[in-house]
C-alpha cells in the first residue's frame, strides 16, 4: 500500500492480463470486473481486522479463519520474508490470494495523482518470473487487477499499520491475485498452497491446508 505510512502497506502480500479469466463470466471485463470487486473485498476485510489478530501478521495459521464469510475465503500474504501456516476450510470454497498487492489512501502526504503513479510503478516492476502462485506444486493463473476508482475503506480500532479508525477514501488497488477452486478437495484431505514474489518487496507463504466438512453436513441430503 502507497499512503502516509510509507511503503510498509505493501507488505499485505502483497495492465496486461496473466493467464486467462475463468471466473465462469460471459465475458473478460465482466471476469475483471469481478476481480475488482473481489480485490475490494480483501482490502475491507484486511482493513477491518485490528492489528492484534490479523492475519497478514499470522506466523501459525491460527488466524486463518479470521471474519470470512461467502463462498471465497482469503488467504493473506506477509509483511515480508519466509512464513509457513496451517490453515482450516470448509470444503468447496473458492480461495482468493494476492501474491503482491497495493491500495493507496491520499492524505496529507501523497496526493491522488502520486498515489496512483507510486501504486503501478510497484506493481509494473514485477516480471513473470518474480511471482509464484501454486497448488498442489501445480502453476495457478494469476491477474494483474488495477482499480483506479474511488471507494472506501473502514478501519477498526488498533488498525492495520498503525491507521486510526474511521473511514478513508483509497482511490486505486492493484495487485497480482489469484483464484483456486477447492471444490474437488475432498474433506479430510491436506493441500499446499504456495506464494512467492522476489523484487522490491519479496515474500514467500505456505500454506497447509486442510478440508473439513461444513458443520451442517450431516443434515443435507
């Protein structure tokens, strides 16, 4: 993230687009649209989470079920370096994961303009082979998603990187994201999930992940 803070909002990691949009769509802009949204999403939920438990700081993986809800669960990069965490879902939903990701929140300090300039310098200074996203050791598609519209953002009490709670106005996110179904992990089975970027800002998560059987189960049919 680009703001007042300094460039240690970046580290919640984390235009051409890399692979191909399968968000199941009519279209390619209806698929980034969606990326849009989801982005959003992920940046709220981030946000949202007081710094004491949030888990872009998680070591372990026992913040990994932190405030999800909906059909696509977040997993959450790193402030940086290697981090490895054991993290439990429910069979069948979709898991969204920034490799390296950017919001930017004008203030005092930076203004609109220079927000977006210093949030695509960042993110256009990655190549393909800087970013890794895998499951199961198989290569994951990932896209390069930029919003530049405004939109808000509310922070909780002790937010992430030091913001006080409010209300705030970021006017462009951008970051490398993708999407992994989970619909064919079976309950009772462990999958690995691997993000790498190396470049300005480099990270490298692991995640174990295990599948476990939503708790109304046994009452469908």
């Amino acid at each position: 993230m680009v703001n007042s803070i300094g460039n240690k909002a970046r580290a919640l990691a984390g235009s051409a687009l890399l692979g191909l949009l399968v968000m199941g769509g009519a279209s390619a802009s209806d698929d980034m649209q969606e990326m849009q949204n989801l982005q959003r999403q992920w940046w709220q939920w981030a946000m949202s989470i007081p710094a004491s438990h949030n888990p872009v700081y998680d070591k372990t993986g026992n913040r990994c079920g932190m405030a999800q809800r909906g059909e696509y669960w977040f997993l959450a990069g790193s402030t940086g370096g290697p981090v490895s965490r054991n993290c439990t879902i429910p069979q069948g939903v979709k898991l969204l994961v920034p490799i390296v990701n950017t919001v930017c929140i004008p203030d005092a300090t930076i203004d609109a303009a220079s927000c977006i300039t210093e949030s695509d310098n960042f993110i256009a200074s990655y190549e393909d082979d800087d970013l890794t996203l895998k499951a199961d050791s198989g290569n994951v598609p990932y896209f390069d998603v930029r919003d530049d519209s405004l939109w808000l953002l509310f922070v909780d009490a002790n937010g992430l990187f030091g913001y006080k709670p409010g209300v705030y106005k970021a006017n462009i996110a951008r970051g490398y994201w993708g999407v992994i179904d989970t619909a064919g992990w079976a309950t009772g089975t462990v999958h690995t999930v691997e993000l790498a970027a190396r470049g300005s800002f480099s990270l490298k998560v692991t995640y174990r992940i295990m599948v476990e059987p939503h708790a109304n189960s046994d009452y469908l049919p």
